[in-house]
C-alpha cells in the first residue's frame, strides 16, 4: 500500500477511536501533501511523501527547541506528541556507522579530496540516502570523510 493511502487509513482509524491529538497530526500531514500535489500539480510518489514528512520532522524539532529553551512546556509537549505521531511514517534509519560507511564510498567513488568538493558529495549522497538518514547526520558524515 502507497505511504499516502496508509496515511489516510490512520486518518480513519484515529477518527473512530476519536484520537484527537493523532487526528489532528496526521491532517496537518495530508495538508501538507496536499498543498505539494496542488501546487506542483503531480501525483506524490512513497519518495516524496518521505521528504514531506523529513520537512515536518524538521520543522517540529525547530520548535521543539525553541519552546523548550522558552521554557514553554505545554507547547513542547505538544510538539513531542506531533514528532511521534510523524516519525511513525518514516522507513527504518540508518545508523551513524552505516552513513559513513556509505559516504565513504561515495566519496572514494567521485575522488573527492578535500572540503571544495563538499557540494558534489551532497548532491550524490542526497541522491542515495534520501529518506533513509537524517540529512543533518549526513552532512556532518561529509565533513568529517572530506577533512581527513
């Protein structure tokens, strides 16, 4: 089944156990998915639907942070509960070893040899571990294969 139709089958599933707080999470999701396929007029494929959600994911930690460091509890929690409820939708992660092991290839595969080449690694390295790492963990994989 397509990530998208899961999505919306949670939807009705959190409907009739009235899970509001989840209902509310996987709607913000569907809108957001929506508004993609509105405004680039195309149909999401799994890929997309992923990155959607690796946005989302990032944009609830931004403000995790924010309203932790504001002290601000109630929102916090909310934005953890949200993390949650997205981070479900995700596939499986690869670990830390297993980014840089693959950034190693990738860069022993292009002969990048120091940190001017850091563009062309991301852009091989996106292409390859999109949805699959957490981009942040593979840029710093980067940085640290390139340097030395």
């Amino acid at each position: 089944m397509p990530l998208k139709d899961q999505i919306t089958e949670d939807m009705k599933t959190a409907m009739r156990a009235k899970d509001s707080e989840r209902l509310g999470t996987i709607r913000l999701l569907l809108a957001a998915l929506k508004q993609k396929e509105v405004d680039e007029r195309v149909v999401l494929d799994d890929a997309a639907v992923v990155a959607i959600i690796d946005k989302l994911i990032k944009q609830r930690k931004d403000s995790l942070e924010a309203f932790q460091k504001a002290e601000r509890k109630d929102l916090a929690d909310k934005e953890a509960a949200e993390l949650v409820v997205l981070q479900a939708y995700l596939p499986a992660r690869l670990s830390a070893d297993e980014v840089a092991a693959e950034v190693k290839a990738i860069v022993s595969q292009l002969g990048a040899s120091g940190p001017g080449d850091m563009g062309k690694v991301m852009g091989a390295v996106k292409a390859k571990l999109a949805g699959k790492a957490d981009m942040g963990q593979v840029s710093a994989a980067v940085k640290a294969a390139l340097a030395g």
